[in-house]
C-alpha cells in the first residue's frame, strides 16, 4: 500500500461463531445471550493482533456479518426474532 497502511476487511459467519462460543465458554443452561459478542470489537481485535508486512500498519476498514434468516413458515417466533435485530425497515 503507498499509504503505509494495510485496511483490513473482517467477515464474520455469526451463527457458527455464536454456536462456537457457546459451546466453548457457556452451559446450554445460560440464557442465549450468553455467546454474543460486539462484532467490531472482535473484528478490530483481530486486526490489531494480525501481523502487518515490515513499515506497514493494520486498520480495520470493514466488519461483515453474515447469518441467515429461520424461515417464517416454519420458525416463526425466530424468524421475527432475527427481523427485530435487523432494526427498522428502510
């Protein structure tokens, strides 16, 4: 990079990671928030964790997460739940 900086890009598959950390660190017993993480802190962790090339410095550009949506003819009552942590429309 010209700059002097390396941007870094993070992509999160945010129900394995949630599967994973539950498994990890959490009983089934504990209430489902137990295993959410802030996805930014977690992504601009990585990044300051990451090794930069030799006179280069890391910054995080962007964090994506992707999960999938239950479907609303099966799942309804987690399809809703997953819209609402979506925010409003629009």
């Amino acid at each position: 990079m010209p700059d002097g900086v390396q941007r870094v890009w993070v992509f999160v598959d945010g129900q394995n990671h949630y599967k994973d950390t539950r498994r990890a660190f959490f009983s089934d017993s504990e209430p489902s928030q137990a295993g959410q993480v802030d996805p930014v802190k977690l992504a601009t962790l990585l990044t300051e964790r990451g090794a930069a090339p030799t006179g280069m410095r890391r910054v995080l550009d962007e964090c994506r997460i992707y999960t999938g949506i239950p479907s609303a003819d099966r799942e309804p009552r987690s399809n809703a739940a997953r819209l609402r942590q979506n925010g409003p429309a629009g």
